[in-house]
C-alpha cells in the first residue's frame, strides 16, 4: 500500500511533464473540410510522438523502480528480489527498444507516402502530394 502512495504522484508529476511539452502542438493539423493524406498522416505523426514520450518517461519510472529494488534486495529479500528488480529494468529497456524501432519504421512508411526528402528526423513530414 505504502508503495502505491509513493509511485502514484511520481507517474503522475511524469505524465503531466509530458502532456505540458506536448501542449504546444494541436493534435488535429487541419480544420473543416481542407484536410487532406498528409494531414492525416501528420496526426498519426503527433500521436506516435505522444506515445513515444509516455513510453519513455513511464519506462524511466520502471528503471528507476528496478533500481530500487536491487538496491534493497539485501534487506527484504535477497537473489529473489535482485532478479525481480534486474527483470523489472530489462522489460523497460525493450519496450523502448520495440517503441523506437516502430517509431523508425513507422516514419519510413510516412517519409515513402508523403514523398518527403530521406532525411533525419523522420518525426517532420513535407508533404509532396497534391490536394
């Protein structure tokens, strides 16, 4: 119990510092009836980013939680929790192995679609298509 009151305000503080640098971007690219393929894709573009940026704070909150329980493994229970807590840091670290890989995938998908130059960051489409 005591570790849910002490691990509900730290998510909760990281998923309010991601929300607020997302703020600056509107989730929709296009308003009414001139939408077109990019900004569809444009939006697909800003929700992988968002989830992005969760994954990667949530998944430094499980490193950090890992790290804590290797660090008190001696005191509460010895190799058992030292494999618990080293088991807790490797499933973060692949989640965001697995996050940035759909996420470079995903970009080349959208840079092909778009017809935007091959260039680093996939994250910025320059539509070539017309409307």
């Amino acid at each position: 119990m005591k570790l849910i009151k002490f691990s509900a305000p730290l998510i909760a503080i990281g998923l309010l510092a991601v929300s607020l640098t997302f703020a600056q971007e509107r989730l929709i690219p296009c308003s009414g009836l001139d939408c077109n393929l990019c900004n569809l894709l444009e939006m697909f573009k800003r929700l992988i980013t968002l989830g992005l940026k969760i994954g990667v704070s949530l998944a430094a909150l499980f490193v950090a939680w890992g790290s804590f329980v290797i660090m008190t493994a001696g005191a509460t229970g010895g190799e058992k929790k030292m494999e618990e807590g080293k088991h807790i840091i490797w499933t973060a670290i692949t989640g965001i192995l697995i996050a940035f890989t759909a996420w470079l995938i995903l970009g080349t998908i959208f840079q092909i679609l778009t017809g935007s130059p091959s260039k680093f960051p996939w994250d910025q489409i320059q539509c070539n298509l017309r409307n």
